[in-house]
C-alpha cells in the first residue's frame, strides 16, 4: 500500500493544496500553543485519534467501536489490509496507545478529489469511554452551519502562515463557517459533495464572504493532517458533518501558506451515498444523526437505530444516482 497519496488538483476558482492539512491560528496574542487539546478522556475531542503513514501523521476519527474514518489519499487510495497504517489514541497528556489497523476500505470509484473517504477496521474495539461521533446525515446550511476542525498536523499564524510541524501527540482545535456546498472543483465532469470555506483575517470578510468569527476561534486545515473532522454541535450531539481532504489559495494572489484569505474543504458526509456506503461497510455500527433522540448530551456510545431500515430505505432512494 502505498503510504502518502500526493497528488494536485485544479479547481474553478483555485489550485488545490497537496492533501496534508492541520489547524492554524490568529496572530498574536493568538498562538498554536493556544489551539491545543488537553488529549484528556474528558475531552470531547478523545475520539479524534493521530494516524502514522510511513513517515507522515493525520488524522481520523472515531465512528463506531471498531471504525475509523479517514480521507482515502491518506490510506493509499485503495483497498487493502492495513499495512503501514498504524493509530494512535491520546486520552492522557502525551502518552499514545498503539491501534492496529486490519483493513481499508476506499469509497468506491475515489479519485483524488473526488469521493476521498477511506473507513478503517481495527483489531479490537477501542477503549470503553472513546467517543464515537455520530455522523451528520442532514444537509447543513452554508453560511449558517458552524464546523468545529480537530486535528494533529502542523500549525501557524493566519498572518505568518505555516510554522511548526505535524505531531501524533499533539492535537489542535480551531473553528471556521461553512461558506458554501458544491457538487463540483474542477472540469473533470466528475462530481461528490464538497464543503468549502475560507480563513477570514482577524476583522474582515474572506475570499468567500461572511464574518469572521474572530482572531481566537477562526481556523484552517495546514501541512501534515488529512483526515481531519469537521463537527458540528447540533442538539447537544457533536455529529461528524465532513472530513477534511485539501487546502487552497483561494484568490489570495499568493502561493499557499495557510493563512488569512486562503481557505480548505473535503467531503460532506451527508450525500446519501456515503450514508449507505458507510452503513454498509461498518455492519450497520456507526450511527445517525437522524437515528439520536432530540435532545441529546455527550454520550457517543448510544445504540445505533434503525440502521438497517435506514440503509434499505437509502439504497432503494440511489438506484438512478452515478457519479461522474
């Protein structure tokens, strides 16, 4: 398997970042320091877990006891048994515990950018008390749905850009606006289902439009963590709306250094095709945002509900759809 999947992209309006990503920060008195996750088992971010490809770390997260979701360049971009993978889980201070890694499943027919998902099968269950993120199989509003970035890769300033580097021990939070949904980055005639935003300075709108949310919170992926989720807070449930694939220039007029005016996107875990491909593939394990009780709080390891009938009544919906 191969163990980095470099490619580049040209999308309608920017060229794509290779698919490495991480999280940066405002200017000072922001920092990196400043983004970082205790890595503690109270954390609501415990289920986001640090993933080693050869010499490279991203990121993945938590879907049910014995799957991890990814981005398919990561693991390869194709099928196969694990090897070279490995995982690790931070749910004290520094200190990782090794998972191993039994199978990749890539979405069927990805292409980089395109359908860039990858679920992984584990040995063994992961510890009791490991979130398992619900996923987000509604379709979010741009402009108004709030994404919450998680991940382990390097970091920097919106106004220096890229300084440090990736660490599967270090794990880093920050937040951005969903801009815009689109169905399409390029002239391939291929399309999936893509989520898009932009780094916005610390007080002016970016290249996408829309307010910043403000120097201590707004947030892009950087060099090092495809893979990483993008949540959403929604009924008390911290759902797993997408996950992060590539970082662009956007109309910065400059090369891409992951700051203010450049912007990233990924996958949008709510097109239908990839509710029944991951339904499927994790036996019905991961659940639904549409399954949870209304009104929920911080307890991921709920029973799933109704997968199967979900799953039936989805594929039946996706017999005239085809991707490009």
């Amino acid at each position: 398997m191969r163990p980095i999947f470099r490619a580049c992209a040209l999308i309608a309006w920017a060229t794509v970042a290779l698919p490495c990503l991480a999280m940066m920060a405002g200017t000072a008195p922001d920092s990196p320091q400043a983004r970082i996750d205790a890595n503690s088992p109270e954390s609501a971010w415990a289920g986001v877990v640090a993933l080693r490809v050869g010499n490279g770390v991203y990121s993945a997260v938590a879907v049910a006891p014995r799957h991890i979701l990814t981005a398919a360049h990561v693991a390869g971009g194709k099928n196969g048994d694990g090897a070279g993978i490995s995982l690790v889980l931070n749910i004290s201070g520094n200190q990782g515990q090794a998972l191993v890694v039994t199978q990749v499943e890539v979405f069927p027919g990805y292409a980089f950018p395109y359908d860039d998902l990858a679920l992984l099968t584990l040995s063994d269950d992961l510890p009791e008390g490991v979130p398992l993120y619900p996923i987000n199989d509604l379709p979010p509003v741009p402009g108004q749905t709030l994404l919450t970035l998680v991940g382990y890769g390097a970091s920097g300033t919106g106004d220096l850009g890229n300084t440090s580097g990736g660490d599967a021990n270090i794990k880093r939070v920050g937040e951005n606006m969903l801009d815009t949904l689109r169905p399409s980055v390029d002239a391939s005639g291929r399309s999936s289902s893509f989520f898009l935003y932009d780094f916005d300075g610390p007080d002016g709108d970016g290249a996408m439009g829309g307010p910043t949310l403000g120097n201590a919170r707004e947030s892009m992926v950087s060099g090092g963590d495809s893979g990483a989720p993008a949540f959403t807070l929604i009924n008390g449930y911290h759902v797993l709306t997408g996950i992060c694939t590539f970082a662009t220039p956007l109309n910065s007029g400059r090369a891409l250094n992951y700051g203010f005016g450049q912007g990233g996107g990924g996958m949008l875990l709510s097109d239908a095709r990839f509710i029944v491909w991951l339904l499927e593939k994790s036996g019905g394990s991961v659940r639904l945002l549409s399954t949870l009780p209304e009104s929920g709080h911080v307890d991921y390891r709920l029973p799933a509900l109704a997968a199967g009938t979900l799953l039936t009544g989805l594929a039946g919906a996706l017999w005239w759809r085809r991707r490009g």
